[in-house]
C-alpha cells in the first residue's frame, strides 16, 4: 500500500507523460483544433527570403515603403523635428487616448482628405484607426452588420489585403471583382469595370476604390473617368469604400491625390433629392506612406452620410467595434501627425518631404525605362514612367519574376509588380541589365 501521495504522483506521472507522448506522436499530422495551416503571405515570404539571401548583388522591389538612395529607411526631417518636439515638451506621456482616438487628430486628417470646406460637415463621422488596414476592417465589419451589402466589388487586381479585410470582417458578404486592368494594353479597362457595376451590382453593394495610385498597378482614372463611375454609382445606389493611403505621395500634391474622394463627397452632400445622391461613402486614410510611419500604423476611417440624416448612430457603432478589437488607437504617431500639420514651418518642410519622396520615384521611373530602352528590351516600356505613386506593374510573367529572383537575386512579387522605392542610381543599371536579359531570354 502507498503510503503518501508523493508516492503515488512519483508512479503515476511517468506512465501518463508515456501515454501522452505515445499519443502525440502517433497524431503528429494533426492540427489543434482542426485548423488547417495557411499559406505563407506572398509579400512577407518574399522578405523572408531576400533577407536570407546572402548575395551582395541582391536588390529588393517588394515592399511599399520608401528607401533613399542608398536604399535605406528614411526619417522624413518634418518628422524627426516633430519627435524632437514632443520628446522635449514637459507635458508629452504616454496616456490612453480616447476610444475614437485623438480629436485633434481626426480634425486634421479630415481637413486632409476632404478640405477645409467639406470637412466642417456635420455629416462625416471620423474615428482613429490603427492604419489603412485597421481603417478598412472597421468600415468593412460596420457595413457589413448595419448596411448588409449582397457583394463587395472589389478590383482585378488590387491591394492583396482588400480580400482578406473583407472575407474576416464581412464573412456573408459575396466578394466580387470588377475589371481593372488590361495586362496587354496596360491600361485600365473602363468600360468593362463601368459594365460589370451596371450588370451585376444591387443598391446598397459596396464598391472598393483606391483615391490615387493604384496598388498594384499605378494606373488611376481621369477626372473625367471619375465623373463616369460617380454616374454609376448614384445610378446603382452603391456604397463607395475609397482606400487613401498615398495622399501626397502619388504627385506630391496633397490637393491633387484627393480629388476623386472630394468629388465624390461633394456629390453625396450637394443633393437633398434621396434619388439624386450617393447613399454613403467611406475614407480609410493611411499615413504610413506619407509620413514614412510604418510602424507606427496611424490611420483614420471617415463615414460620410447625405447632410439629412444623422451619423452620432454610426460613429458610437464604430466606437463599439473598436473597443472591442484594441480599445484605444495608438497615441505616439498621431502625435508626430499633429505636431507637423499643425505648425506652418513643419508642413511647408512636410510638403518638401514630399516632393522629395515622389519626385525621387519619378526619377527612378524614368531611369528604368530609358535603360531598359537603350539595351533594346523587347516591348514597349512606356508604361513604366507613365504609371504614378510606389508601384509598377512591369509586365513581367511569373517565369521572368522566378529567374530574376533565382539567377539574379532581384526580388519583385509574382505578378510582375515592382515597389519602384528599391531602386537607385547605385542598383538601377544592373535592375535593367537583368529585366532585359529575362525578358530576351539569354
């Protein structure tokens, strides 16, 4: 007979870890709770791998953020005066913000994207976000409950998050695509996107949009273009979701890369006549890009409503949301917003910043093509400078992105798309040498 129950513990456990074990071992395939393992993201895989790769020759055309010309991050100099600024000022901590984040701002961001005139609307509700990403599965997960849209239009190709945000936040809301991009023409087919809405759309569906710089392929509409889809829009009683997250960086002029959501906006508030305007819209605004503040994922979602109808509904269910998923929005990177747009000396040096980063792509854009042209690359790479904002979509097939990667050590995504930022005079000649010896297949 045992006489404690140490005794009987010291015998018990070593038959129970073998039991365990033998088990475990036997299910090695199996997964928690049945859930399956996922794919790799195809973005930050690429990374992985360029980061593994130990070639000295390796340049990377992958992510969307932007590097100098020695191919580094760079700190915008609004920015880092910003951060001297506040890591100076007695009164700066580290307090919660509010649930809808910092009012100040979100009055800021709004005037940004809207205008001053447009942004005094009683009628656009605004609430912090963590990022474009954060913004966009808050709009996403509000419509879905409240609105209830049949489908989601999403663009062919787009953003790859755009699909993911929603199939997440709007899991019964059926994704469908509408024809962006022509592959063989490079251009954007119009009028099979404006047919597709005509067909297939239902009043109250949401349609994604992207306000400037299309990611992936560079390619935004004409003004003109944008008055047509606004036709449609209204037509179909859709819901417009207008991603922003290149405000200012697509041409260096914040005014210009906000045109479409201002015209749009204008069209929804203008009109008292409920079938003679847009239903709503939301903005999810970004400022990774345009401050170069990743990590700090500083971001806004703006609900616009027609100027009869109240949005302190909307915006306590947006608060909800956010409560629930990270209760207040981070404070520092919005701080570092403030700080520059509300100084007169730090904006006009942000807007400098700006023209710095665009211009700079610009120029990269233009060096590309020239060479690629004088090692007479077969086909017409015009698009390449004709196309704006981070991104590239090159033309190059998957089998000419494999060899890149693999004889070359030259890293774009699958689908011919080139983050532009990873270019400089010290890569551009050998990025061009290796496209054109692809491309003729030597």
């Amino acid at each position: 007979m045992l006489r404690s129950h140490s005794q009987l513990l010291h015998r018990l456990v070593p038959a129970l870890t073998r039991n365990f074990v033998n088990t475990a071992s036997g299910n090695m395939s199996a997964q928690y709770l049945d859930v399956p393992v996922l794919p790799a993201d195809a973005a930050f895989g690429l990374l992985a791998d360029f980061d593994a790769d130990q070639d000295p020759t390796k340049v990377s055309l992958i992510a969307g953020a932007y590097r100098d010309e020695k191919g580094q991050p760079w700190i915008l100099p609004s920015v880092k005066q910003a951060k001297e600024r506040i890591a100076a000022d007695p009164r700066s901590h580290h307090e919660y913000l509010g649930i809808a984040g910092s009012p100040v701002f979100l009055d800021i961001a709004k005037s940004l994207v809207f205008g001053t005139e447009l942004a005094e609307s009683r009628n656009i509700a605004s609430i912090q976000a963590v990022s474009g990403t954060g913004a966009n599965h808050l709009g996403a997960a509000f419509l879905a409950k409240h609105l209830k849209p049949q489908h989601v239009f999403i663009p062919d190709p787009t953003w790859v998050n755009h699909k993911t945000v929603w199939a997440v936040a709007g899991p019964n809301v059926v994704q469908k695509e509408y024809p962006y991009y022509d592959p063989h023409r490079r251009s954007i087919r119009f009028a099979d996107m404006l047919s597709t809405l005509e067909t297939d759309a239902q009043p109250n569906d949401v349609v994604i949009l992207q306000a400037c710089a299309h990611n992936p392929t560079g390619l935004d509409l004409t003004r003109d273009q944008w008055k047509q889809l606004a036709d449609v829009v209204l037509k179909k009683k859709l819901f417009v979701v207008f991603d922003s997250a290149y405000q200012g960086f697509a041409t260096g002029n914040v005014e210009e890369d906000a045109w479409s959501v201002r015209y749009f906006t204008e069209r929804l508030l203008s009109s008292q006549d409920p079938g003679q305007r847009i239903p709503g819209l939301c903005v999810a605004q970004s400022f990774s890009k345009n401050f170069g503040l990743y990590g700090e994922r500083v971001g806004a979602l703006h609900l616009v409503a027609p100027s009869d109808v109240s949005v302190q509904g909307a915006k306590s269910q947006l608060s909800l949301i956010a409560r629930a998923e990270y209760s207040n929005p981070p404070r520092f990177g919005a701080q570092i917003v403030e700080t520059v747009l509300t100084d007169a000396e730090l904006r006009r040096q942000w807007q400098q910043d700006l023209n710095t980063m665009s211009s700079r792509i610009m120029d990269m854009r233009k060096q590309l093509r020239t060479r690629l042209e004088g090692l007479a690359t077969p086909g017409d790479w015009s698009h390449i400078e004709s196309q704006t904002g981070m991104f590239s979509y090159t033309g190059l097939s998957k089998e000419h992105v494999n060899r890149l990667k693999e004889e070359y050590h030259v890293y774009l995504m699958p689908s011919g798309r080139a983050s532009l930022c990873g270019l400089n005079e010290g890569n551009v000649d050998y990025v061009a040498r290796c496209i054109s010896e692809v491309v003729k297949g030597n």
